[in-house]
C-alpha cells in the first residue's frame, strides 16, 4: 500500500462538492443527466469525475439559459466550474460550486439568475473554447468517409478547412 493520502481526501458525499474544485476551475464532460424529486433533483453525471454534480437552482438556470431545458441534449458538452468561498447556506459561508463557463455558445452570455427572494440578476458566462485539434484530425484522415464525418461533428468555424482537406485528397478534377 502506497503513501499517497488523496483519496482520504475525498468528502463523504456521492456528488462534487466545493472542496473537490479548492485546486482552481476544472472542465468537465456532461455524460448524462438525471432528475428526480427532492431538494437537489437534477443530477449530472461528468465523464472526469467519479461522482454526481447536483447544480443547485441558479446554476441550474444558467445551463436551462445556455443549453436549453431538455437535458438530454447537454450529453458531450462542457463545464468550467470552480468554487465560489462567498456561497452563503443558512446565512453561513459554506462555499460552493459555480459555472464559469460552458461550450455550445457562441458569445460570452449573462444568464438570468434569482439570487434571493424578490431579486433578478444575471450570472456572466464564458464560451469554454473548443480544445479539440479539429485541423490536426483532418490532417491525419487520409480517406473521404473518414473527413465527411468529421466534418458532421466539427463546428462551423472548422467546416471549411475539414472541406478543403477531402478536396485536396481528392485531386484535381477535369471540369
């Protein structure tokens, strides 16, 4: 048995809390969402991490503002959260966890939030940049099938590049 003592670390909790962001901001992949009855009814499965993130309402509201309602449709997207020490429960700072970012938007966007009883405001959300290497994928296809779909999954800003690689794979035509 090694020494290393990370994993006594861990809350004794089944869903990511504050403290598991307390290294800074991580990005996490939606793989799922379930959601159920109860105080914290939506649950959101990350490929990264070994337990649930349970949003609470108004990061709920961000991802229904970002993504739509419908939660299948956040399967493979992404999330920038981190903690946010100035989180209040009951009065007391408790920290907790906060949306920084997300992928599948196209701007910068201010989502509509209730902070407390009787008050509207925003909550500021950063496009999470795509870290896909889409033009090193195309690159490394040497086959049409392969480009056409990769072509389907890649955004629109690299559709033209994906288009140009299977034309040059192509060769030149006699028109």
């Amino acid at each position: 048995m090694g020494t290393d003592i990370s994993e006594t670390l861990a809350p004794n909790s089944d869903q990511l809390d504050g403290v598991d962001l307390a290294g800074g901001p991580r990005v996490f992949t939606v793989v799922s969402v379930k959601v159920t009855k109860g105080e914290q009814p939506v649950a959101v499965e990350l490929a990264e991490f070994p337990r649930v993130w349970r949003p609470g309402k108004n990061m709920r509201r961000v991802l229904g503002f970002c993504w739509g309602t419908e939660g299948k449709h956040w399967t493979g997207r992404r999330v920038k959260l981190y903690l946010d020490p100035d989180v209040k429960y009951g009065g007391d700072d408790v920290g907790g966890v906060r949306i920084a970012a997300v992928s599948h938007i196209a701007k910068p966007t201010d989502a509509p939030i209730i902070p407390s009883r009787g008050k509207a405001a925003t909550w500021h959300v950063d496009v999470l940049a795509d870290e896909r290497d889409w033009r090193g994928e195309a690159d490394a296809l040497t086959d049409a099938d392969s480009l056409r779909g990769l072509w389907q999954q890649a955004p629109a800003a690299h559709r033209d590049y994906i288009r140009a690689r299977a034309t040059s794979l192509a060769g030149p035509t006699d028109e």
